[in-house]
C-alpha cells in the first residue's frame, strides 16, 4: 500500500507507522477498505499507547520530548541527569528505531522512547505526571492552509498544561518565527495558565537533527502556574 491520506491530516505510510492523529469519521456502511484498515491500525495504537503511559515509573520527576525525532536531544540531557525520568516520543517509526538504538548503545537506564502520537499520549497521562515538556522543532506547516495542522495550538496547549505539574516547564523552539509568534501571543492570551520563565534554564544538550539545518532558532520556555 502506498501513502494514504485522509482530508490531509491523517497519514498513513507504507508500513501504517506514521499515523499523527487520532480522529477518524464514524464507521459507516461501505467505507473503503484503506479506512478500515487504518480504524484497526488506530485501536491497537490506542491500545499500545496506553500500556506505555500505564508502565511509566512515578519514583522520579518525568520529561516527555514530543516529536523527538532520532533523540539526540533527550538521550544527551538523561545522560547528565539521572535524578529526572525521560521518555521521547515521535510518530515517525524510522527515527524512533534511531533513537532506541541509540538509548541501547549508550546504555541510559532513565530513558526510553516510544512510537506514539503526542496527542493520543497526552491523553492517557494523568493531570499533573509531568514535570516538563520539550517540542524541538516541531513541523511547522509553513503554508497558510496547512497552518491549522501546527501541533502547538489551543487543544495541545491546555494538554500540556494538563498534565503539567504547577511549575513544571514547557519548552518550545523553532526556526520559523512566525510559528514562535504564535505561541507567545497564545501565552499572552492565557496568563492564567502559564507564565514566561528565563531561558537560562535550558538544559545544556547535543543540537538536534533539525537545529543543525536551521538558519535562525527561537526558543521558549514557561512555567505552568
Ligand atoms: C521537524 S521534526 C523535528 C525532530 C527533532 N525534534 C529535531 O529537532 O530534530 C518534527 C518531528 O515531530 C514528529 N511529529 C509530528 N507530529 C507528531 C505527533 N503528533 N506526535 C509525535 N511526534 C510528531 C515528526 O515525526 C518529526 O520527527
């Protein structure tokens, strides 16, 4: 099966690895055999998704990198910290393969990474678990009609700050400056929820695959109140 994609959002790749979404239309009669296919794809990863978040330790504060890609990032800032948990997630299997390999060779007992949607995991996470998030990067759908598929948004924003514990820090950076606009006017609009915070308190860490192609980077980071 070649690629498949529903209304643009949905992507389904050849291995029915890529899946970076979690809303389907309702089963109907007659619906074609490659949405059946990808409803059936879609429960097990519910399924998977779940088993991952249920087995996560709750002994030491956890950071979740979403869209970690081949987890350079993360795997270098766990090294230097055995004191936190961390766990990458990217819905891309290949650089999730990457990164396992990398956290195997290395031998970094406080880090995994998993296969998973960011929104499906954050749904199953409990309100509080974390201590930060990391979103390096994330794709940044620079057509004005794609823009509505940018991860950082309004119903991703309140899931970090769901399952955020008070003070807990979400970092965002990006090389598109209009898509870092975007989250501080989201921030500005929002000051109930969270607040700015110096970025002083970036960890040091390995560039990652995309910082290295980038031109200019912005960075963000906020508490959550
Ligand atoms: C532009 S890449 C950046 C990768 C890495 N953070 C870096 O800086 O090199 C964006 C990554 O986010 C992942 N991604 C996109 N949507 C996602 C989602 N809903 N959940 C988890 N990962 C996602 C992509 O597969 C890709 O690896």
């Amino acid at each position: 099966m070649g690629k498949l994609v529903f209304k643009g959002v949905f992507e389904l790749d050849s291995t029915g690895m890529k899946m970076n979404t979690i809303e389907l239309p309702p089963p109907a009669p007659g619906e074609p055999e490659s949405l059946q296919f990808y409803r059936k794809l879609l429960d097990e990863r519910k399924v998977e998704t779940a088993k991952i978040v249920e087995s996560l330790p709750d002994s030491r504060p956890l950071v979740l990198e979403i869209g970690c890609g081949h987890g350079h990032f993360l795997a270098s800032v766990a090294a230097k910290d055995p004191n936190r948990y961390y766990v990458g997630i990217d819905v891309a299997q290949g650089r999730i393969q990457r990164a396992k390999r990398k956290s195997t060779l290395l031998k970094i007992p406080n880090l995994e990474f998993h296969l998973a949607d960011a929104r499906l995991f954050l749904s199953f996470l409990n309100p509080r678990q974390l201590s930060q998030i990391f979103v390096l990067f994330p794709d940044p759908f620079p057509k004005e009609r794609q823009k509505k598929h940018r991860l950082m948004q309004d119903e991703f924003l309140l899931s970090c700050h769901r399952v955020l514990n008070t003070g807990g820090n979400l970092f965002f950076r990006s090389d598109v400056f209009a898509y870092f606009q975007e989250v501080l006017v989201w921030m500005k609009q929002h000051p109930h929820l969270f607040e700015p915070v110096s970025s002083e308190i970036w960890p040091d860490a390995e560039t990652t695959v995309f910082e290295k192609r980038a031109e200019n980077v912005h960075s963000l980071v906020f508490a959550k109140k």
